[in-house]
C-alpha cells in the first residue's frame, strides 16, 4: 500500500495575494498491479521551463507518466517494497507501458527492471534502504542520501525486509547513452 502524502500548494487570490489552494492527501498515486507493491504519487508536474505558476489547478492531475515532458519536470514518491514482495512476480514489459514507457527497458541486460530516461533525477532517499544499479557497478542509498541520476540505464533493488521510499525529482533533457543512439521514430504526416 502506498504511503499516502500530504501535499500542501500555494497560489494566488484574485488580488494577486499569496494563499494555500490546495492542503491534503496527494490524490494522484498508481499502484502497480504489475509490481506488486510499487506505487507511484505524482505531487506536481510542470510543462515547459520556465514553468509556469499561473492559475491555482492541479498540476499532477492525470495519467502518470514515467517522464515528464521533455522541458518539464515531476515531483515524485516512490514506494519500493522489499524485492522478496515483487521482483519474481514483476512484468516489467507490461509496468513501463503501464507508464507510458514502452521504449524505456533495457531488453538486453538481464535485469527486467533496467531501463533509462531522457531526464536528470534527483532521488532522495527518505525511509529505508535501496541499492542503485547501473550498467556497470551499484551503490547502497540509505535514508538521507541524495543520488543525481544523469540519464543512465538503472534499476533499483531493496534487499531489506523493510520497504524505501524516494522523493524523485524528475527534469526532461537530452538524450544520452542508449537513448541517444535509438532509432527515431517518423513523424506523423510523412
């Protein structure tokens, strides 16, 4: 079960005054039937960058997405349960197009879970422990410490009995690595 987040939003009167429009739980989360246990809350998104803070609507309405938008961002919290809970039972195929992300997993490594984003991550570890995996080597995060994920291939594992929960901040960029030497796909109407 995903922990459930308060998410307080300021905003703007009709005066131009600053005010609270938005204090409760986050209401856009995604339980992963496709991973048992993983849950996704979107607390924000933005569009483009400069971002704009005009209007007092809900930015994290809607479907969630593994990227934002590439000039736009996501505010996000990750709930990981142990790997015992999920990873034996995971359909990674069917978890990333859940998301949006279809293209996203790294068929060829052995890792279902490994995939890569056109975005830089900032992943604060906020209860418990994971283990950052890349292509080449893996990192145990604890409580507290901060990973900047630059576009790489990367899964996540939680060795613990104990589930990890991250606040990930995601930001479109350029595609590096794998994603960069990706075939495009044809534009519409050509």
């Amino acid at each position: 079960m995903a922990q459930r987040i308060r998410r307080v939003v300021t905003g703007h009167d009709k005066d131009g005054n600053s005010v609270f429009v938005m204090d409760g739980k986050a209401p856009n989360v995604l339980e992963m039937a496709s991973m048992p246990g993983v849950a996704l809350t979107d607390l924000w998104r933005t569009k483009t960058s400069p971002a704009s803070n005009g209007g007092n609507a809900d930015a994290a309405k809607g479907k969630i997405k593994l990227e934002p938008p590439a000039e736009g961002t996501i505010l996000r919290i990750v709930d990981f349960p142990p790997d015992t809970k999920w990873r034996k039972s995971a359909d990674a195929a069917k978890a990333f197009k859940s998301i949006g992300a279809g293209g996203a997993p790294d068929h060829a490594s052995g890792d279902a879970m490994m995939h890569a984003t056109a975005t830089v991550d900032y992943i604060i570890v906020l209860k418990g422990e994971i283990w950052a995996i890349l292509d080449k080597g893996e990192k145990l995060l604890k409580q507290g410490d901060i990973l900047v994920q630059r576009g790489t291939n990367h899964s996540w594992s939680v060795r613990t009995k104990e589930p990890c929960v991250i606040a990930a901040v995601l930001i479109g960029a350029k595609p590096v690595g794998r994603l960069a030497r990706r075939p495009k796909s044809p534009k519409k109407g050509r």
